[in-house]
C-alpha cells in the first residue's frame, strides 16, 4: 500500500461487545483494518483476541455494535455467507486426503471444475513453498510444512479478511520465527487483508502493520509497531511491550527504555543535556546478544539498562553490587498518559 493512495476499510467495527455470563470478554470495541493490512490483535491470555476473532468470522454474535466487510453490514450474516476465512493454531487437516487435495476441499465443495481447481492448487502450492510436495499425506509432512497447507488451505478462496488465531503458536522458536517473515511476504504478495492474533510480543512488533493492543476485553492503543513500542499510550502497553522502567519526577510519570539507557563508566562525563541518576548494580543477567542490568537507584526504583554484548562478555559480572551512574536523554523517555 503506497502512502498517495486513499485508503479504503477492510473491516470495520462500531461498539462490538460480547459477554460469557458475568465474563466481559470484548467489552466495546472500535476499530477499522484497512485493505491489504498486516494488522495485529496483541494482548495477554483471556484478554479477549479469540472472541473478537470469533465475532468477526460470526462463529459468535455480538450482544451489541456492528461489523462491516468492505462496507456491508455483516453483524448478522452467518459465517459461511461471510467473505472471511479462519487459520486456527490447530490446523486440522484431512488425515485421508493429500496435501493437494487438502487444499481444494474448499473449492471443490464450491464446485470449482477440477481443471481450474488443479491450476489454483498450483498456485497456492508455490505460494506457501511446497511445490511438488502436493501428493504427501499431512503425516508426511513437518509441522511448520503443515502450517503452511492449512495457510495456503484459506488463502485460496481469496477472502477479502484472513483470520488467524496463533497461527504459528504450536511452533518452536526458530521455526516460528522463520514462519513469521515467510507468513508476511506470503501476505504481502497475495494482497489479502490478515487480521493476526497473538500474545507474543515480539512476533506482533515483526510482522504488523498495524496492530491493536488489548486488554480486558478493550483496545489499549492502536498503531505500528515503531508508534507503540517507542510511544506506548498507557502504563499497560508499556509494560506489556518490552520492559518498562517508569519513574515519577516532579509529578510527571515517564518510561524510559532499557536500550535507552547509558551506564556511565567511572569519571565518564554524560553527554549535554542528559539526565544522569546514581544507583547500584543489583543483579547482572546474561541474554546471549545482551547483558541486562538490574540497577537500583539511589531514590528507590530499579531499572534496567542493556547493553549489546559486543564483546566478550566474561566482565559482565563484575557491576554486580557496584555504584553506577546511569543516564538518559529527555527524547529517549515518554510521559505516560494519565488520564487511564
Ligand atoms: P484470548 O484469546 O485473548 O486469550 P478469549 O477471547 O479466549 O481471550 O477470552 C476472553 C474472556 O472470555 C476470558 O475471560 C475467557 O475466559 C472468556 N471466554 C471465552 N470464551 C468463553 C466461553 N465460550 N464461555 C465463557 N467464557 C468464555
Ligand atoms: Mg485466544
């Protein structure tokens, strides 16, 4: 999506809520996705992603509110009228069927001819990376590999919104980060708008254009990953993105960021303008590419400060119960909102 253009709503949501009982799951809920985003729903367990998630496929109907899908009311219409598919962590393929015709299911129960079929098939096949694996069971194939027949599974009925509720959740570490950049240039070239759901920090700040971040059932903030990560709207978001060190100086809370933060060597001079408090190394913790300092300060809260280990890291240890000066610049902090 190039700036110049105008840009047009995917999905759009007007005071969405539901309840469980007494449980408030999505507590009103406003929201537009606009065509062609990559856009996040990130928040804790229980903070409601799967039922909105829910709401919008109309596996669920809200108590309250109204869903549009590229400008049609859509709160009433069940879900398989609904031009939107789901992507679940489980995948549930057809054990009996071939990779191949896992994928057609969809089309031929549309009545997609088969020779038409067999052509999108292909496609989608090339598109997830597992050409000429169409003729493997399900069983034959990794977990990362079956990930991607149930992506390419949704992708081919060409949705105008792909839903995905941790897609990638069942993974572990290093494939998931790999399916993380192939699922974005996978959306990226298909065009079709993902409305993604995790509770994982890191992978909502990889691959978002936007993203949501919710809690108890509400939107805490709304923007890209650099706009909520570098200016988190309230103590919630910063906390729950990244590590937050928040202080209280003549009456005004503010978060600095670890990385944002500089250990003053002895005799060091800060740099103009930077504020500079004293503390004490309380604990040192090694994280292979970083080092974290615990460090308590002389006015009572503890922060943390990292450092990139672009050393050899065996002198690390020697801060622990050391005095220090730690230092930041004002453009490096954000104030937070005190209006919540
Ligand atoms: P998330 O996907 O963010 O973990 P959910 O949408 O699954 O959150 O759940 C939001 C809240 O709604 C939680 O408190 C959960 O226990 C409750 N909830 C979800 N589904 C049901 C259900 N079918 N019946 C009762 N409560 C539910
Ligand atoms: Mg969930």
């Amino acid at each position: 999506m190039t700036e110049a253009e105008p840009k047009k709503a995917a999905l759009k949501l007007q005071g969405v809520r539901k309840n469980y009982g007494q449980v408030v799951a999505v507590a009103g809920i406003d929201l537009v996705v606009y065509e062609g985003e990559f856009f996040t729903l990130l928040g804790p367990s229980g903070s409601g992603k799967t039922t909105l998630l829910r709401l919008i496929a109309g596996f669920e109907r809200p108590d309250a509110g109204r869903i549009e899908l590229g400008g049609r009311d859509i709160t009433s219409v069940p879900p398989h009228l609904r031009d939107t598919n789901t992507v679940f962590q489980d995948y549930a393929l057809f054990p009996h069927m071939s990779v191949a015709e896992n994928i057609g299911y969809g089309l031929k129960v549309k009545g997609v001819p088969r020779s038409a079929r067999e052509k999108r098939v292909e496609r989608a096949l090339a598109m997830v990376r597992l050409t000429g694996l169409g003729n493997r069971r399900p069983n034959q194939l990794s977990g990362g590999q079956r990930q991607r027949v149930a992506l390419a599974r949704a992708v081919i009925n060409e949705p105008e919104v792909l839903l995905l509720d941790e897609p990638l959740g069942a993974l572990d570490l290093k494939l998931r980060q790999e399916m993380q950049i192939e699922l974005k240039q996978i959306q990226q070239e298909v065009g079709i708008t993902f409305v993604y759901v995790t509770h994982d920090q890191e992978e909502a700040l990889t691959m978002s254009d936007r993203m949501a971040v919710m809690a108890n059932g509400q939107i805490e903030q709304v923007g890209s990953p650099v706009e909520v990560y570098e200016r988190p709207a309230t103590e919630f978001v910063a906390g729950f993105i990244g590590i937050s060190n928040v202080l209280l100086r003549d009456g005004v809370r503010f978060v600095v960021r670890p990385e944002k933060i500089r250990m003053l060597a002895e005799g060091e001079e800060p740099a103009a303008g930077m504020t500079v408090e004293p503390g004490q190394v309380e604990d040192v913790v090694y994280v292979g590419m970083t080092t974290r300092y615990m460090v308590r300060l002389d006015r009572g809260e503890q922060l943390v400060a990292v450092r990139q280990n672009m050393d050899a890291v065996g002198d690390a240890h020697k801060f622990q119960g050391r005095p220090v000066r730690l230092a930041w610049t004002a453009d490096h902090t954000f104030v937070l909102d005190k209006g919540r």
